[in-house]
C-alpha cells in the first residue's frame, strides 16, 4: 500500500493526499546509475547493431502484381548473389521494401537491371522502384552528424529550461534526457536490435516526450515554491509530483495505445521506432521524477531560487 501524508498546514483539502516520492530518491538514483553504466558497457563492448542508414548498403522498394511471400523473395535474391538481403513490406505484401549491405560482386552501374532480373517470382512479375546505394563513408558521416544532433538538442534544451525556471532543474532535466538516450540505446546494443535512421528519430522524439514532462513538473514546482509557506522543499516537491501525476498518467498511457498500434500494426518499417518509443515512455517517465526533480533537490533547490531578490539599495523604498 502506497505511503500517503495528509500535510493539511499547507492549505490544501484533508481529502488530497501526497505521495512521498523522495522517500525513495536514493534507491532510485542508485538503480539509475546502475542502468546508465550497465547501458555504457553493453554499448562500448558490444556496440550497436547498425542498419544500413549507418553502415551503407542498397535499398530499393519493389512492387508485384500479386502479393509475394518475403522469405520466397529473400531466398531468389540470395540465389542470384545479393547476401543478407532484408525483405519488409510496406502496407501490403504487394508492396515490399528491400535493404541489404554492399554487394561485392554486384556493378552499382547495372544495380537497377540486375535487381529487376533477381526479384522476378514465377507467375508473379515485378518492377523495382527508388533503387538506392548508400557508400559505407556516407553512412559513417550520417552516423557521426545523428550523434551531433543527439548532442545539439540536450545542450539547446539545457539552455531553454535554464532562461525558463532555474539552473539546477535545467541540469537535472538534461541529465534525466541524457539518462533516458543512454538506457534506451543500451537496451539496443544489449539485445543486438537493428538500430537505424527510424530508431534515432524515436530517440529524439523521445527527448521532446521526456523534456516536456520535466517542464510541467518543474513549473508546478516553481509555482508551489511560491505559493506554499512553512513547507520543506521535500514535501513542496512531493506536492508538486502528486499534483502532475494524473495528467503524466494519462499523457503517457495515451502515448503508449499509439506506440503498442505501431508495433503490432505498423508492418515492419515503424517496428523498431515503436519499440525504441516504448521503452522511452517508460524511462522518459521515471527519470522526470527520479533524476530531473531528485537532483535538483539534492543540489539544494528552495524557495529562494524562485523569489525575486531585491537589490539593498531599493529596501528602503518598499513600503
């Protein structure tokens, strides 16, 4: 049964109860710092699994006149010498997606002629579309900017929640977005999943789902800060949590009935970045509370980051 406190000194209704969430702040900053270096060794020592976005390859979208079996059409194409080929569908199994690494042995001259030729089904003709071959240093350059822009985004939003509220919650809501890129991207080098330009896009999609629960949260507490007096800045900010914590509820179940749709009928080309969101919205959620609010709890935040001080010389002006 969870811990309630009734602080019925603070003005609030008797019937309003508040969850003690920093009661439990340092268990959870110990299994944070857990996750976070669990998820750094996984992904220096096991690495990712990069897609071809990444590492290079060709890719081409293939339209049949009756719908095709994809293990049939990834067995023909290993038949005529395109290894490692990964077939997806795009809505219909009319319609499919082929991505595969560098071919060595094809002529990137006569790719178009060649995969026309290698996907033809009997009794079911095709015609290739959009033929795309991606040279390995272009996907290493992709690689390397998608992490600059990874970077870019926390210092910007570092920047924007510290003119918005006060600088120890700007830090705590950049390490709590650092947090959750990290264990998400260890989750991937952990389970070896295909990690690709759809797998990044949720990743900073993740980071506007994760900052904006932090800003909500850090602006209930700015305004409980300096509304509440005769509270500590523990129980002002447990206030401030319980507060939030219908409308975090609602907008993170809300977001997961869309993410668990595209996963289990998105087809194969949004599965992975529902995935990548799934998990997001579960540690995007935690760490708002447990690392953003915590940390700036534990840097000594208080009321006084929040009143406007008055210079000595203007004191005597005040009435």
């Amino acid at each position: 049964m969870t811990d309630v406190t009734q602080p019925k000194k603070y003005g609030r209704p008797d019937d309003e109860r508040v969850i003690p969430f920093m009661k439990i702040a340092k268990p959870a900053a110990i299994i944070s710092i857990i996750l976070t270096l669990a998820s750094i060794f996984f992904i220096v020592t096991k690495g990712l699994n990069l897609g071809l976005d990444f590492t290079g390859g060709i890719s081409a979208e293939i339209n049949y006149q009756k719908p095709a079996n994809q293990a049939l059409v990834t067995e023909t194409l290993a038949k005529s010498g395109f290894k490692d080929a990964v077939v997806q569908t795009l809505g219909t199994n009319r319609d499919l997606l082929v991505r595969m690494p560098p071919q060595d042995n094809v002529n990137v001259e006569d790719l178009n002629r060649t995969l026309t030729q290698a996907v033809q089904l009997s009794g079911n003709s095709a015609q290739v579309h959009k033929v795309d071959a991606v040279g390995g240093q272009v996907g290493n350059e992709l690689y390397i900017r998608s992490a600059g822009a990874v970077a870019l985004a926390l210092i910007l939003m570092l920047i924007y929640v510290t003119i918005r509220f006060e600088f120890k919650l700007a830090l705590g809501a950049v390490l709590s977005l650092f947090h959750d890129v990290i264990v998400t991207i260890g989750f991937f080098a952990f389970m070896q999943w295909p990690f690709d330009l759809t797998v990044l896009a949720a990743i900073l999609a993740l980071l506007g789902f994760s900052l904006n629960d932090n800003i909500v949260v850090s602006d209930r507490i700015r305004e409980n800060f300096r509304k509440i007096r005769g509270a500590t800045p523990r129980e002002v900010v447990d206030i401030s949590l319980t507060e939030t914590l219908r409308r975090t509820i609602h907008t993170s179940m809300t977001l997961l009935l869309v993410v668990l749709a595209m996963m289990f009928l998105g087809g194969d080309g949004l599965h992975w970045f529902s995935v990548a969101m799934f998990i997001g919205v579960f540690v995007g959620t935690y760490s708002s509370i447990y690392i953003g609010t915590a940390f700036a709890l534990w840097r000594g935040l208080n009321r006084q980051d929040f009143i406007v001080q008055v210079k000595p010389e203007f004191e005597d002006d005040i009435p």
